[in-house]
C-alpha cells in the first residue's frame, strides 16, 4: 500500500471547504490567490481520496478523512475532465510564422487546428513546424493548413475517456498531447475542442497521486 501525504496547498484546500462549503473550485482558488487550472491536480487528490466530495453546480463539501490507499486513486478511476489543461487552437488560415510564435511563447508542444466553423480539422506539431520551415522563405503567407496533419489521421479523447486510455493512446500513437473533444449534437464528424491531456500534465497527476 502506497501513502499519500497531503501537501501544504492541499491542507488549506481543506480548511477552506471546512469553513465555506459548499464552495465552487473557483471561489477556492480565489481564496488562495491561484487559478483554478492551477487546483486542478489537487483537487483530484482531494476528491478521490475520499476527503472531498463534489456535486455538479454546487461545489466541494468536506466528506472526512479519506482513504490514502492507492487502490481508491488509481488512474482506472481518474477521468480525461479531471485533468486536462487549455489547449492551444489556430485557425487553419493561420499562417505558419504565426503559428510558429505562438506555439512558442505559450510553450506547447503542439497546435490543434479548427475551421471557420470551430471544428477541430488538424494538428501541427513542432515537428511539422520544422519540416514546414525548411527551405522555406514563404511561412510569412503560407496557411498552416498545409502543413497539418488532417481528419482522420488525428487521434482524440472524451471528456469521460479514463485517464489510463488516454495514457496508452499517447503512447501508441507516440505523440506529446491529445486535443479533448465533445460532439456537437452527436456527430463524430463535428468535433469542438475543449482542451488538451498530455505526457506532462499526466506525469505530473502521477507524482501528486505517489509523493510520499
């Protein structure tokens, strides 16, 4: 059995919802002066330990002391919503320099490209970035359309996908990030981004559910 020790943050987290429940993630994160991204992992820790309850549209409650063991936070448990972060979007008449100084002043390891309807029609990596830019004098005015990878070659997660599938499609599809997707009005053909799960924000969930 594997222990999790609870860190400084998440004391406070509990303390606050002690005293102020229920209380929206929101109102907690401005009670310490984060964002609620920023909450994001504790949360999860909080909740699946059994120490928090959350209720849709009405907040985090505080349950008791929970259970630490590893078998009540395995990423079997854990959904794609728990943890995603902001994804980063380009319209696929962007051009690619534009592109390019975006992807890097945001510090993603890739782009996902939707179209003048807001559906997910592509991706770009910094690897296609760099294949783009070679021998190229022209990113300036070429459309990042050209050098994305395209529907259907593009794999995505649901919201309510677990946390271990999407790890695994990660690794089988050898690629850094996954666009999270919800239908709109059930067509698998329209797809709106509503954020990202990556190998970093996953290796980060797995070192705040295995601290000792």
């Amino acid at each position: 059995m594997i222990n999790i020790q609870l860190n400084d943050r998440q004391l406070k987290i509990i303390d606050i919802v002690k005293s102020n429940e229920p209380i929206t993630g929101e109102r907690i994160a401005d009670k310490l002066n984060v964002t609620r991204a920023t909450l994001r992992s504790d949360l999860v820790v909080l909740t699946m330990t059994g120490i928090l309850d959350a209720r849709p549209k009405v907040g985090y409650f505080y349950v008791g002391e929970g259970n630490f063991s590893n078998e009540s936070t395995s990423f079997k448990q854990l959904k794609v919503s728990d943890v995603m972060g902001v994804p980063l979007t380009a319209r696929q008449s962007d051009t690619v320099y534009d592109v390019i100084v975006n992807i890097f002043l945001e510090d993603s390891g890739g782009v996902f490209i939707i179209d003048d309807d807001d559906y997910l029609c592509g991706v770009v990596s910094r690897k296609d970035l760099l294949k783009a830019t070679m021998g190229n004098k022209d990113i300036k005015n070429d459309p990042i359309g050209l050098a994305m990878t395209r529907m259907p070659n593009i794999a995505t997660v649901l919201e309510d996908n677990s946390i271990s599938d999407a790890a695994r499609m990660l690794v089988t599809r050898e690629v850094d990030s996954l666009p999270v997707v919800r239908y709109e009005d059930g067509d698998i053909h329209k797809m709106k981004i509503v954020g990202k799960i990556s190998k970093t924000s996953i290796t980060r969930l797995f070192l705040e559910l295995m601290d000792k």
